[in-house]
C-alpha cells in the first residue's frame, strides 16, 4: 500500500501503511489487518471488526465482551501532548 489521505471522523488523514498484527484482547488472539499513521496514536476498532469477531461492545456500563465473557479493559491516563498551535 502507498502512502495515501484517508477522511476519519472528518479530518484528513495520512495512511502510510498496512500492516497484518497477531492482536491479544484479555487471552483471545485475532490475527488483524490494521492501518498505519503517524496521526494516531492509540489503536481504534470499528463497528465492523467488533462484528466480524463477535465482540459487544457495552458504552453504557464501559464493558467489552466476547463470546459472552466479559473482557478486562486497560485505561490510560491521557498524555499531554498539544497537536495543533
């Protein structure tokens, strides 16, 4: 894959690359297709990824299941890091 602009949440991105990642979520390994950019730092999963390997997402309770399990979710603490001046 070339480098190329992609649109997310309406801001341009740039996509440098793809890249095939053996992804662990709470001892379950999915192997993923994931996009590379330097804009982003954090991973993202898409409603369509979350269907395609049957997780559920909870917004409500902050909760991620799997196969009917509830996974353990990991939380940062932001860093301070300014983007734009």
């Amino acid at each position: 894959m070339s480098m190329m602009m992609m649109m997310m949440n309406g801001t341009y991105i740039i996509v440098i690359g793809e890249v095939l990642l053996p992804f662990e979520l709470d001892g379950r390994y999915v192997q993923t297709s994931a996009l590379v950019t330097a804009d982003i730092e954090k991973v993202m999963l898409g409603f369509d990824w979350l269907k395609q390997y049957k997780f559920f997402w909870d917004f409500r309770r902050s909760r991620l299941y799997a196969d009917g399990q509830k996974l353990v979710l990991l939380s940062q603490k932001p860093s301070l890091v300014c983007r734009r001046v």
